[in-house]
C-alpha cells in the first residue's frame, strides 16, 4: 500500500521479536526502496543468513525469497566478496538480542526466565511487564525483578494494547558481570 514509515514500523517490530530471515528480506527491501543503504546491506545479511531458520516458508518458497535477498545484498554491496562471513552475522543477531546489566552477584550464576512484555496502546515501546523463574541458580534466582528495567528496544507499532512472552538467560560472570540473553525464538521448544 506504499504507507513506507507504517510498514517499517511494523516489520521492524516483528524483526525485534523473531529475528525472521523473511521479515529481514522484508526490511532489506523497504530499506532499499528508501536509500538507507546501511541498514538495508544489514537486513539483507540478516536476511540470507536467518533465511534457512524460518518457519514461515514453504521449501516452493524458500529458494525465491533466499535468492531475492542475495541479489538485494550483491547489488547493495557490490557483489559476494564484500559480504560478511555468517559467523560475524551470525554474532550481530545474538548482540541484538544480549542486554548488559550491572553487576548482580559475585562468582558465575545463570537462570532462565521468562519475560511477559507488554504494550498499553498508548506508548512508543513494549516494557517488561513481569518476570517468572524458570531453572537455574538459586542466587541468580532473586535477580528476576532486575529484568524489569531493560528495555528491549522493540518499538510498538500500534494502538493497539499488545503482550507477548520471550525467554531468556540471565548470566553473571566473575570478570565480565551480567547480562540477560533473549534466546532464538526458533530455539525454544517448550515451556519447561
């Protein structure tokens, strides 16, 4: 429908929330469509490298939207050799879903947990609305209620009140302190 700035915010949303290779294919696209170079090679990195993990196509499928983001991303960059190796792309997916935190507990910890991110309608972004405890350490345990203030960064694209649940893992290091990890939505299987 050509509304570009409505459709950027919804798959952007979307891209926050599943790491899809065709939302990235999506967003490579529109990027493109509107000269922002820079983040249209980033999407259709994403997209070629996220592409064979997606749940959304049928194999008829796969090889047109695999091939659209490849020549999106050659055109874009010049041609295969300048793109990145799926190892560094790989490593920006997991950045994108890796939140520092300040130093929790001494000595190494992990927990997962659950998130229940929520939207009203009336704000710009999705925050943590609660917190649920689902293994791991019992000293890492306390530390749930600290996951409230991390902003995820997904912007809420409507008016429309909106929750959904993602899990994580809250890791503290000796060295290195604390961070929670939102894993890859096509990695979790199961609620336990």
């Amino acid at each position: 429908m050509s509304n570009l700035e409505e459709a950027e915010r919804y798959l952007r949303a979307s891209w926050k929330l599943t790491q899809d290779g065709v939302v990235a294919g999506h967003l490579c696209h529109l990027y493109k469509r509107i000269h922002k170079i820079g983040l249209a090679i980033e999407m259709c990195r994403m997209a070629v490298y996220r592409m064979p993990l997606s749940g959304q196509l049928a194999l008829s499928e796969y090889k047109t939207e695999m091939d659209a983001a490849q020549k999106n991303l050659d055109h874009l960059t010049g041609g295969a050799a300048k793109s990145k190796n799926a190892g560094e792309v790989a490593e920006e997916a997991i950045r994108e879903r890796t939140f520092k935190l300040p130093r929790l507990l001494r000595g190494t910890e992990s927990a997962e947990f659950f998130v229940l991110v929520a939207s009203d309608g009336k704000s710009k972004a999705f925050k943590v609305e609660d917190v649920k405890f689902i293994r791991g350490s019992d000293k890492a345990k306390t530390f749930g209620k600290e996951l409230k203030s991390i902003d995820f960064n997904v912007p809420a694209p409507s008016d429309v009140p909106t929750r959904f649940v993602r899990r994580g893992m809250l890791n503290c290091y000796e060295n290195n302190g604390c961070s929670f990890v939102l894993l890859d939505p096509t990695s979790v299987h199961s609620l336990n």
